[in-house]
C-alpha cells in the first residue's frame, strides 16, 4: 500500500515539474535583437555612414510601443 502512494506522489510531482517547465519554456520576447545603445535612428533609415545624428528630439519619430501581450502563467513573473 505504501508502495502506491509513493508511486502516486512521484507521478504527481513529474506532472507539475513538467507543467512548470512548459509554461517557463516560452518565456521570453520574440523579434530581432535590440540596437547598440549608441544606435541612431539615423542609421535604421539608411543614412550614409558619416551622416551627422539628428540634433532635436523633434526629428525623431515617436517611439512605437508594443502591446503587452498576457499569458495565464504571467503571475510567475510579474
């Protein structure tokens, strides 16, 4: 009887061990890689490689914020 319960208990735990790493496994951003922290937007759009940086912060375009995208096991990380 003992031997069941032991049995049943290990079944249990590879369960939620495997539940864990699935859900941790597609953590993580999806996209291309981000930009030196020296980069311009100047170079993003093709300007010639001793082209002065733009001076304003009116000559750059509005940075694009990407929606949050939510998943049940965020709690996790959050």
């Amino acid at each position: 009887m003992n031997s069941l319960s032991d049995l049943r208990l290990v079944r249990i735990a590879v369960i939620g061990a495997l539940v864990v790493a699935l859900g941790l496994a597609g953590c993580g951003r999806k996209g291309g890689l981000d930009p030196p922290p020296g980069a311009t937007a100047a170079a993003d759009q093709g300007a010639p490689p001793g082209a002065a940086p733009p001076t304003s912060a009116d000559a750059l375009p509005p940075p694009v914020q990407p929606l949050p995208r939510r998943t049940p096991i965020d709690w996790l990380i959050d």
